[in-house]
C-alpha cells in the first residue's frame, strides 16, 4: 500500500501552498515567508484539530480557489500553477470584489492563511510581540517584559 495522499488531499495541499506562497512569499525585508513558518503542515495539523464540519468547510476553501481559478480569473491554469504575484493579486481582487461571494472568498483566504502565519515563533519573532508577565501554561515561548504595560500608558 502507497502513503501517498489521495487526489483530493494532494489538491487540498496544492491549494494551502498556493495561497501561502502568494500570501507569504520570499521577501527582501527579512520576514519570514510560506516556507519558513512551514504553513503547509502547520495548516494540515490544524484541519487535522477541527471538527469534521469546520475540516470539511475550510478544506473546501482551499480546494475551491485551486480548481475554480482558471473561472475566477479567466485564466487556463489552477491557482497553484500561477506565479505568486499572480495568486497575491488574485486574493487582493477578490477582496476587493462588489460580489459578496468574491469577497467572502477572498477574506477567508486571507484570514486562514494569516491566522497560521501570524502564530509561527518566527513572525512573533520577527514582528516584537511579547506578553507582559509570564504564562507557563502557554507551549509557545513568547518574550517576556514585565515594563510592557506602564511603557504603554506613561504619557510623554
């Protein structure tokens, strides 16, 4: 028996990658990108976590934008195989769109996608977030400085 992944999961992978390359691609400003926040498995892993509902409703969202790409955009390739530029002004059209589908589409697409990029080590990381007093019950190490809060609010 092969543990290749079947047909729908292959294109389910092939959506997640499209989108987070197009979303979080290499960059110049030293922000960590689709490949560094290992997007692909870290979504995997959590559609893995979801209810079978959710599972099923986002997984769709990400196999919908790879098939229906070439309608979406008149264009004769999925969305996987458009360059990333591409895919990025893909999502910010649809965003943009006066039709509530387009745009429901387009703002679940990016949601998804930061949600899982903006909770990566590294782009907490590289963004300064901190917490100002410890909490030991969280598995992710955030930098900690107790002089966050009264920083914030003293007035110059």
């Amino acid at each position: 028996m092969s543990d290749a992944p079947g047909f729908v999961r292959r294109r389910l992978i092939d959506g997640i990658a499209a989108a987070s390359e197009g979303l979080f691609p290499p960059n110049e400003f030293g922000a960590p990108d689709f490949r560094d926040t290992e997007m692909v498995t870290r979504t995997l892993a959590y559609l893995d976590e979801l209810p079978p509902t959710q599972r099923r409703l986002v997984s769709l969202l990400f196999i919908a934008v790879e098939w229906l790409a070439p309608l979406l955009l008149l264009v004769p390739r999925r969305f996987s195989r458009l360059s990333h530029q591409e895919r990025a002004a893909a999502v910010r059209s649809w965003r943009k769109s006066k039709l509530f589908l387009l745009r429901l589409l387009g703002d679940a697409l990016k949601a998804s996608t930061t949600m899982m990029y903006m909770s990566h080590p590294k782009v907490i990381a590289y963004i300064g977030e901190h917490r100002a007093c410890q909490h030991p019950q969280d598995p992710l190490d955030y930098p900690v400085r107790p002089d966050a809060l009264p920083r914030v609010t003293e007035q110059p």
